[in-house]
C-alpha cells in the first residue's frame, strides 16, 4: 500500500495509456472493414481529401499563431517569481495534442462513413457497431491524449520545481508549478476555439448552400450526387462535428481539471499523500472515467431491425457513468482519509479559520462529484427533449411551419429561449449544492465529475458524423432504399446525440470556468469583486456584451460564405450542361475552396476577441475589473450557447421529420410540400446557431478564464507594486504631517 501513496502520481499517464491502446486496436478494427464499391470509395476519398485541404490550410495559420504566442509567453514567464519561461513549452504541447486529437476522430471518421454504409447494406445492428465504434476512437484518442499529456506535464513541474526542493503542495513553488502547467489548457483551448469557429463556419457554408440551391430550387434531395457543394458538406461534418467537438471537449477536460488542480493546490489535507491528494484527485478521476467508458462502451449494441439505437446508446452512456460514481466513492475516501479540510484563503493571518469558512470532509468532496454526474446527466435529457422529433418542442415548430416561413422562425426561437430555463435552473443547483458540499473546491471537483465521462460523451457525439456522412454516401451513390432507411435511422438518432453533446459541453463550461473563476481570484490576489463600484460594474456589462459579437461575426461569417456558395451551386447548374441528367460531374473541388478559405479567414477576428480582451482589461483596469468581465462573459455566453444549440437542433428534427411525414391538424404532409419548405428556411437560419456560434460559445467563456488565469500572476504583481507605493505614499503623508504639526507646535512655544 505504500508503494500506491508514495507512486499513484505515475500511474495517471498509464490510465491514458490504455484509453491509447483500445484506440488504436478499434482503430485497426474499423479499417479492416469493407469499404464498399469502387463508386462509395471515390465519394469517401473526396471527403477525406477535402477535409485533410482544410486541417492543412488551418494548421499553417495556426502554427504562427503558436510560435507568436509562446515566445510572448516565455518573455512573460520571466516577468515574476511564480512563473517561467517553460510555459511555453507547456503551451505548444497543448495546442499540438489538441489538434492531433481532432486530427485521429477525423481521419477516423472519413473511414468508417463508407464502412457504416456498406454495413447497413446488411443489418442496422452491423452498422450501429461501426459507426459507434468509430466515435469510440475519437473519445478514447481525446480522453488518453489529454491524461497522459496534463499527467505527464504535472509529473515533471511538480518534481522540478516542488518535491525536488522538498516543498509541500501549499507553497508557493507549487503555484508556479500550476501556473507552468496552465499553459497546457491555454494552448489546448486556443486549438479548440480556431478549430471550432473555422470548422463551423466551413460546415455550415457548405451546408445553407446544399440546402437552399439543391433542396428548394431544383428540388433534388440533401445529399443528391449532383448538387456541387453535396462534398463540403459532408466534408463539414468532419471538420466541424468532429475535428472542431474533439478539440472543444479535449481543452474542456484539461481545463476542468486544471481548475480543480489549482484550488486543490489551496486546500490544507492531511492525507497521505502528503497533502497533494486535493490535487491529485480530478486526474486520478479522469482515469478511472476513461476506463469506464471503454466497458460502457460494449453496452451499445442492438440485435434486430426494430430496436431502438438510441435506448442502446442510452445504455452504455448510463452504464459509464454508474461505474464511476461508484468507483469514485471508494477512491475519494481512500485519497482523503475523511479528514476535515479548508482552503487557505478561508484562514486569518493568524491561521485560525474565519467566521462562515467552509469545511469539509471526504464525504462532501464524494457527494459534490455525484452532483456534477447528475448535473451533467439533466443537462443532456433536457437538450434531448427540446431537439428530438416527436417531443413537444419539436411538434410545435412543425404546426407552425403549416402557416409559412416567418412563423417556424417565430416557432423555433421560441423554443431555443425557452430551452434556457431548466438548464439554468439545474445549474444553479448543481453550483449551490456542491459548494455546501465541499466550497470552492466542490464546484471544481463537481465539473471534474460530470467529465470523468467524457471518453462515452465524446464517443456518442461522433457517431452522429459518421453516420451522416454514411448517410450521405449512400444518398449519392443511389443504393436501395432500404440501405438509406438503416442510415436515416441512424443519422436521426445521431442529430439528436450532437444537440445533447453541445448541451453536455456547455454546462460542464459553465461549472469549468466559474472553477476558473475562482482559481484566477486566488492567484490574482483580490479577496472579493463589488458590483458597487463603477469600474466592476462596467466591466460586468462589457463581459455580457462579448457572447453577442463573437456570435455576430460568426453568422455574419457564415452568411457570406454561405452566399459565395450558393452562387457558385446555381452557376454550374446554369453552366455545366448536364448535371440534373447524371451525364456530367459537379466541380465539388470549387465549393470545398469557397469553404475553406473562408472558413480560415472568417475564423481570426472571433479568435482574437476572445484572446485579447482579458489581456486589455486586466493589464489597463486590474483584476477586479477583470473578474467582473468574466463574470458577464460566463453568465451570458451559457445562455447564448444554450440558446443558440437548442433552436438549432430543434429546428433541424422539424425538417427532418417531414422526411417520413408530419400529421398536421390531420392532414400528412412530406417533403417538397410547402410545410417542408418552410422548415427548411428554419433549419438553414438554425445551421449557423447550433454548429457555429452556439457551441463556441462555451470555448469562449472557457478561454477568457484560462487566459485570465494565466496572466493573473502578472496582475497580483502590479496589484502589490501598486499597493506597496500607496503604503509608502501613506506612511510619506503621516510623516510629513507629523512634522508639520511640530513645527506648528514650537512656533506657538515660541
């Protein structure tokens, strides 16, 4: 057993490890599968072709911005004492695993679409297994990925600048440890967001244009061979839904755990680990998560034609997260020893506990994780009912396209509005209970818990992407109907999947950047934010501002690019004789370089905004100011997202179900009826909310904190330069006016 205490440390890069080794033997399983005819090889590899354009025109603009960014940060690094110029070593290693997280679910993904349309030549069941078992590489690549590099990175700064010295885990040293380490989610989130945005704003350009050219001017299915812009779309799905949700979630997992990491650094424990258990925990946690998810994964499978795939994936889901709230209650009573704890900042100078200071034990660390799994569960059944067909939310828009465009508009933003509520509602409670459970520290540890999953979240989320793409495939290539019904089957499920993926990403970065928050006010040096004051208070209504343009440039981003394509989709209907006949091929190649080279245009100014604003306001106005701005950005960039996602895919599902036909005040109406039409207008205004600026929205908010955090010991330095001159200013003043008042005294001895 001491061999455990004195090593756990190094077996959190094993835990990865494994995740790693069932990735590339599933890998290995995916690709031995057959890929169909020699006309289903050829639309794949325009797919993958034009996805790989993408990743490589992204990748070079994002390398200069990389190399930028780490020289400023290695200069910052040697500015104060708690931090150094090895954080920018610890920045290029987040930003690259980041991307070659979104690389493997990617290139993954452009494989086992053909493979998934092959199977569902044979059964649902063979292609639910191929489909979902290309997620399940995209999961466990990002889950490994992130432990082993946040584990390995730990190990090193912890032993270089904390055990070698023989330092405890509350010094200072182990401050800049973390601060070092911080790099990490700051280059792993720069990633996301470029990779999120630019992904979006590619897929969602291919896709309005597929939409309005194909679908309701020449009246040819969505994924008809002859609509040019039919490959960018597909090779959007990629880009966007996994490449783009791969990173988001990769630098959503290291920045929960980063944020535990940090407040865990301030917890007084008396474990035996030496004190380090508080810090320990939230990766220790994400391996067993990970571990977890590789056994729940076997759960998703069905035998017959009629059963349900989504009670199927329900299961494994459901299947992971029990195994690790069980799990964890043994694990945190044996890391914490059921000693009572507190943080630092809740003790006096003296070291006595102030009045209301929060104490807790192991059994509120326990009880705060199990509120993050129930958070995050809630979170994912309420996005599901307010996006998936035949719920009320979903019906209404569909009644409402019966009376023409601008009420399914009226319909579904409605909907996206009203979809804020319980999930506001759910995280309120979920913040207010795990900090009665364990303070500060719970609220970290809680967003540790809801992602301790994120392996089975991110598994299911990439099975929609395959399995529309593998619809896709077998739309262009006119299989038998059979086939498309199988990837119809699956596609609708998986639409419903990525809704509550987006909802998942969001409320764990509600619960991950109020961590952040928390961690930045600590490091920053200021003991609490006042509304009263001006500066704070104008900060706040900045903050709130912030999710409002970034969204705007993003869909505004999305418009333009969106028009360049259906322009180009009409000119070679108009110019290429042929097409609607199938005796001649569509220029894909044109409207795949209309998307990616606005997508990497349009994609720098919401990167920036996001990056630079902390910077400005913190350095101009100081960090209460700061705080106060993130405050704003956090409460309103969730409800924007919350928003934006919902309306999105609640519109999406009232288009899809005229697919099968929609029974409105008793009449059925199908597609290319005038009901459809309208919901296809709904789901085009919609395309850019849930897969561009909505859930971006939660890489914003996250970002914002991180790069607070980072320059936070910047800012607690300037703070003590400045309160140090205004006590020596002070102390000037009390002389000088002691003087004076015995000049005045000996003049009226005088």
């Amino acid at each position: 057993m001491d061999f455990l205490y004195n090593n756990l440390i190094y077996f959190i890069p094993v835990l990865g490890l494994i995740g790693i080794f069932f990735m590339i033997g599933k890998s290995a399983w995916v690709v031995k599968q057959d890929a169909g005819d020699g006309a289903m090889t050829e639309l794949s590899g325009y797919i993958a072709d034009g996805a790989m354009a993408f990743l490589k025109a992204e990748w070079k603009i994002l390398s200069y911005f990389v190399v930028v960014a780490a020289v400023l940060l290695a200069w910052s690094g040697t500015t104060v004492a708690t931090s150094s110029p090895v954080i920018a070593i610890s920045f290029i290693t987040g930003a690259f695993l980041s991307a070659f997280a979104g690389f493997i679910g990617m290139r993954i993904a452009t494989k086992a679409n053909v493979r998934t349309t092959q199977a569902a030549r044979t059964s649902l069941a063979k292609a639910l297994n191929v489909s979902f078992t290309g997620g399940t590489v995209m999961g466990l690549g990002v889950a490994g990925l992130a432990i082993i590099g946040l584990g390995s990175l730990f190990i090193v700064f912890y032993t270089f600048y904390v055990k070698s010295k023989g330092l405890d885990v509350n010094h200072e040293a182990m401050a800049k440890a973390l601060d070092v380490l911080a790099g990490f989610s700051l280059g792993a989130e720069s990633i996301a967001l470029f990779a999120r945005v630019g992904g979006g704003i590619y897929t969602k350009a291919a896709d309005v244009g597929a939409d309005l050219v194909g679908k309701v001017e020449a009246g040819i299915p969505e994924d008809d061979v002859r609509n040019p812009a039919t490959i960018a779309d597909n090779v959007g799905d990629n880009v966007g839904d996994v490449a783009g949700m791969g990173a988001d979630l990769f630098g959503s997992y290291v920045a929960t755990m980063l944020a535990t990491m940090v407040l865990g650094r301030e917890i007084v424990s008396h474990d035996k680990f030496g004190g380090i258990a508080p810090v320990l925990l939230p990766m220790v946690i994400a391996g067993l998560g990970l571990i977890f998810s590789i056994i729940g994964s076997y759960f998703v499978k069905i035998k017959n034609e009629t059963d349900s795939v989504q009670k199927a994936l329900n299961i494994g889901n459901w299947a992971s997260i029990i195994l690790t709230a069980i799990a964890t209650y043994f694990l945190v009573h044996w890391m914490m020893s059921g000693d009572d704890m507190h943080m630092i900042r809740d003790e006096s100078a003296s070291g006595v506990l102030k009045d209301g200071a929060s104490h807790f034990t192991s059994s509120g660390v326990y009880f705060a994780i199990v509120v993050g799994l129930i958070v995050g569960t809630l979170m994912s059944m309420i996005t599901e009912y307010y996006t998936a067909m035949g719920k009320r939310p979903v019906l209404g828009i569909i009644r409402q396209s019966s009376t023409g465009h601008a009420t399914n508009i009226i319909g579904g933003l409605a909907v996206g509005m009203e979809s804020t509520v319980a999930p506001i509602l759910v995280l309120a409670a979920g913040i207010y209970g795990s900090y009665y459970f364990a303070g500060l520290y719970g609220v970290s540890i809680a967003a540790a818990g809801m992602m301790a999953t994120t392996a089975m979240q991110l598994s299911i989320d990439a099975f929609g992407p395959i399995a529309d793409n593998a619809g896709g495939i077998a739309e262009m290539s006119r299989l038998p109907e059979e086939v498309r019904h199988r990837t119809d089957n699956l596609d609708a499920v998986g639409n419903t999947t990525a809704a509550t993926g987006k909802g998942f990403a969001i409320a764990s970065a509600a619960l991950t950047s109020l961590a952040l928050f928390a961690a930045f006010v600590g490091v920053a040096g200021i003991e609490h934010i006042d509304i009263y004051k001006a500066p704070v208070l104008a900060g706040l209504f900045v903050g709130g501002m912030i999710p409002f343009i970034f969204s705007s440039l993003a869909i505004s981003a999305v418009g333009r690019a969106a028009m360049a394509m259906v322009e180009e989709v009409r000119r070679q209907f108009r110019e290429i004789p042929g097409i609607m006949e199938y005796k001649a091929k569509p220029e894909y190649e044109k409207c795949v370089a209309i998307s990616t080279k606005a997508s990497i245009r349009e994609m720098v100014a919401p990167g920036l905004i996001a990056l630079i604003t902390p910077i400005i306001v913190g350095f101009i106005f100081g960090p209460e100011v700061l705080g106060g701005m993130l405050a704003g950005v956090t409460v309103s960039g969730v409800l924007m997202g919350l928003f934006q996602s919902n309306a999105g895919g609640a519109w999406d599902n009232a288009k899809k179900s005229f697919e099968k036909g929609c029974d409105i005040n008793g009449e059925m109406f199908y597609k290319k009826s005038e009901p459809h039409k309208a919901s296809v207008t709904g789901d085009t205004v919609g395309d850019p909310f849930k897969d561009t600026s909505g859930p971006s929205m939660n890489i914003l908010i996250k970002l914002m904190s991180i790069v607070s955090l980072v320059i936070a010991p910047h800012l607690n330095a300037k703070l003590e330069k400045k309160l140090n001159g205004d006590h020596f200013q002070i102390k000037k003043e009390i002389k000088v006016q002691a003087v004076n008042s015995s000049i005045i005294k000996t003049d009226k001895k005088a």
